[in-house]
C-alpha cells in the first residue's frame, strides 16, 4: 500500500476526499500517457519563470534536473504513476517534492493544471499527426507501387457492387492514393491550428506574476500563441478536428478493407492476400479469413464513437473549464492510437496482396461489362445515344438468354439488332481498347493512369 498523498487543493477542506470519489476521479491510468509532453512544458515553464526572475535561476536547476530524472524514471519503469495523485501532472510535481522537497511547488507559479493539461494536449497532438502523416506517407508509397505494378492489369469496375465497366486496376489504386492523400492535406491543415501554445492563460484569467507566455511559446517550439486566456483553456476543438480527420482515415480503410475481404473471397476470387495476413479457422480446416481488414473495418466504429464521445463531452460546457474536459484524453488517445496502428497494419497487408491477372484477364474478356462499349460504338456511328442504350440493352438480354457471350456473338445475329455494326465491332469489345478508348481527364485508359502515377508520384 502506498502512503498517502497530498492532492493539490486539498488545504481548503477539513475532511480528505473519498477514497471512492478520489478513485472515480483520477486519470492517472489515461494521462499517465502525456509524462514527456508534461515535463517538457513544465521544464518550459521554468526556464521562463527564472529568465523573468520569477524564481531564482538555481532553483530552475534543481527543478529542471528532477524533472529530468522523473523522465527518467517513468520511462524505465522505475516510478509507476499510481492512481492516488489524481492526475499526471501531480504524480510529477509530487515526486519532484519528494527529491527536492517545497521549491518543486514552484513549478505551478503562475501556472494551472488548466494551461498545462492544454499545452500537453497540444504537443501530444503535434506528434501524434506526425506519427499518422508518416504512416500516411508509407501507405501512398505502396499505392503508387502497387498502380505502377499494375496499371495495365485490367479489372473489373463496380457501381452499386455490380460489374460496371472494365478498368485499369491502376487507376482503382490510385481512387484511393487520392484518398489518403486528402487525409494528409486534412491533417496538415489542422496542424496549424494545433500549433499554438496555450501556456500562459494560467487557470484561465491569466496571472499576476510578469510571465513571459512569448518565451514559454517559443522554448516548447509552437509556431503561434493565443489569444484569449479564456479560449485557451477552454478549446478542444483541435481534438474534435483531429478525432474527425482519424474517423475520415478510418472510413476510407474500411472501404478499401471491404474491397479486399469480397475480392478475395471464393466467390468473387481475384485476389490473395498473403497467408502472413490471414487466419484460419479453429473448427473449418478450408477457411482463410481476412481478419486484418476485418479488423479494420470494424475499429472504424470505435474511432467513430471516439469523435461522437468528443462532441457530445463539448456540448453545452459553459466557459471555461470545467472537469468534464478531462474526459477528452480517452477518445483522443484510443483515436490516434487506431488510426495510427490502423494506418500502418493495412500498409503491410496491402504490400502481400497480389491480383490474380490471369483469372481476372479472361473473366473480364467475356463479361456483359463491355455492354457499355457497345453503346459508344453505335454513338460513333451517328446513333443516339438513347437508342444505342436501348439497341444494346436487348443484345444484353438476347446474350443472357441465350448463353453466349458478347464477343462470340457473330457479325450476323448483331446485325439483327442494327445493321450499323461491322467487323470493327470485335476490336472494340476486346477489354484492352475499351479501357484505351476513354479520352478524358482522369480517367482509366493507360496513358491517363500513367499521367496520374506521375503526379500522385510528386504528391506522396
Ligand atoms: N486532470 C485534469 C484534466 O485532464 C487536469 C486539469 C484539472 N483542473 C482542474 N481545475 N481540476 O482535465
């Protein structure tokens, strides 16, 4: 059993506080996470407090150098936070007490744990989407490989997940490089807005002591500073933002989980994952499950709830802080730490993902999907649209019926529908010059792909 510790605000009160409610108050087991972010504002903190000759510049150095081997001490396991000190930043401040005894209280000076917990938050948030940009960053890098390696496979493209036109499997990549690549705008957008310090504010009316909130801004390298105390300790909307940007990564990897678990499935069977990303089954011997992608798509509910526990934390908190705030720390780290791992798992299954082009190449040369080809043909040869659609529409019926397929179709029984068609017909049915007939921007012909695998290629 530990001794028991003093709590921060404890002198006020003539009774000690519940054990129970100091149990169910405590956030040590969550913020325990922030102890680098903590000592570094702190360390911050002082160094500007003995600059201004707030305090002397040899009880900075004590303090400094405790903080410094506190840093020490939970990274390596030696000091254990433990739930009784309430929070992170008293777990520090009480241990520092217990190597240099009263001055540690100066590291308060002019500070709250309001302006602390704030400026923690936001150093956490500034590595935090770092973290998930490098991953991002690894994930288009596989993307562009992976359209470059196949960007002349030719695949199936699907519209409400029937098969739709032949594409460039290239082409279906880079949709999503184009993806990942707004997460990373969206991200780096958001960093500006996290990039400011709010140390200073103090509990949110700021302070009597001459603090040097520039100084402390700029010792802890945020690019701007606030500009209202009372916003300082009050906004989370930077958590909002970022667990939204996590719920928009996790969208988009649940999509992509989605295609792979259907494409390598029996029943469609046009891709493998790599057995390094699959399981079996413990009971059915055949089974390979795509549990990864499973996985994925299925954290993508929690990284949701995470941003639906944020806002509905937030809404309707009167100014300025108020302990509900401290709720934060749960949906912020469980957010990052999903989308970050999310991120960085699927990279590694996509690279041992392969597409098998044989199997693919002969389903796509015989499928209704080229109908769309037949359409254009009679538009080039001065039909109109609509009753190319509609000439088309009943040959696609006539092939159903009758079990055969588009191209073994003879000249003869096409020339029943319209006495437009010719030989010509059959080159333009052949998969590779239906995907090479688009003309249009972005669009899945080969040279189009290539042109996109060049930009995206600058844009990773
Ligand atoms: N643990 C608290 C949090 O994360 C720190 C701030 C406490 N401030 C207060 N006035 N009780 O929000």
């Amino acid at each position: 059993m530990s001794k028991k510790k003093e709590l921060l605000w404890q002198s006020r009160f003539s009774e000690p506080f519940d054990r129970e409610a100091l149990l169910f108050s405590s956030s040590v087991d969550v913020d325990k996470e922030l102890y680098q972010e903590d000592i570094t504002g702190s360390i911050a903190h002082v160094t500007m407090l003995s600059e201004e000759a707030i305090i002397p510049a040899e009880e900075a150095r004590l303090i400094i150098e405790g903080l410094q081997e506190i840093e020490e001490e939970i990274s390596t396991g030696s000091l254990v936070p433990h739930w009784e000190d309430e929070d992170i930043h008293t777990v520090i401040e009480n241990r520092l007490k217990e190597k240099i005894g009263p001055i540690a209280g100066k590291i308060h000076s002019g500070r709250s744990r309001n302006d602390q917990v704030a400026t923690d938050t936001r150093l956490y948030l500034k590595r935090s989407i770092e973290e998930i940009r490098q991953a991002l960053k690894e994930l288009k890098t596989v993307l562009v490989d992976k359209a470059e390696a196949y960007r002349r496979t030719i695949i199936f493209g699907y519209t409400h997940l029937q098969r739709a036109q032949p594409i460039s499997a290239g082409h279906y990549y880079l949709a999503y490089f184009n993806m990942f690549d707004r997460d990373n705008q969206r991200l780096q957008d958001l960093y500006k807005r996290v990039d400011i310090s709010p140390l200073g504010a103090a509990a949110f009316a700021g302070s009597t002591l001459a603090l040097n909130a520039e100084r402390s801004r700029d010792l802890l390298e945020f690019e701007g500073l606030f500009h209202n105390s009372i916003d300082a300790v009050s906004d989370r909307d930077i958590i909002i933002e970022f667990v939204s940007a996590c719920s928009i990564i996790m969208m988009h990897l649940s999509r992509f989980a989605e295609d792979l678990i259907l494409w390598s499935s029996y029943e469609f069977n046009y891709l493998e994952i790599s057995d390094a990303f699959a399981t079996g089954s413990s009971i059915m011997p055949q089974k390979k499950n795509a549990d990864i992608a499973e996985l994925v798509r299925g954290k993508t509910g929690r990284v949701y709830g995470d941003l639906m526990a944020m806002l509905t934390i937030m809404k309707g908190l009167p100014l300025s802080y108020n302990r509900d705030m401290q709720e934060d720390k749960p949906p912020l780290f469980d957010a990052s730490k999903t989308a970050r791992s999310s991120v960085r798992i699927f990279t590694k299954m996509l690279e041992n993902t392969s597409i098998k082009e044989n199997r693919l190449s002969s389903l796509v040369a015989k499928d209704l999907s080229l109908a769309t080809e037949i359409a254009e043909y009679l538009v080039q040869k001065n039909m109109p649209f609509r009753d190319a659609h509609r000439v088309t529409g009943k040959i696609v019926s006539h092939v159903i019926e009758s079990g055969t397929t588009l191209p073994d179709m003879t000249l003869e029984t096409y020339r029943t529908f319209s006495d437009l068609f010719d030989e010509d017909l059959y080159d333009a049915l052949k998969p590779e010059a239906s995907v090479n007939a688009k003309k249009t921007h972005g669009s899945t012909s080969f040279a189009s792909v290539e042109e996109q695998i060049i930009s995206a290629r600058t844009r990773i």
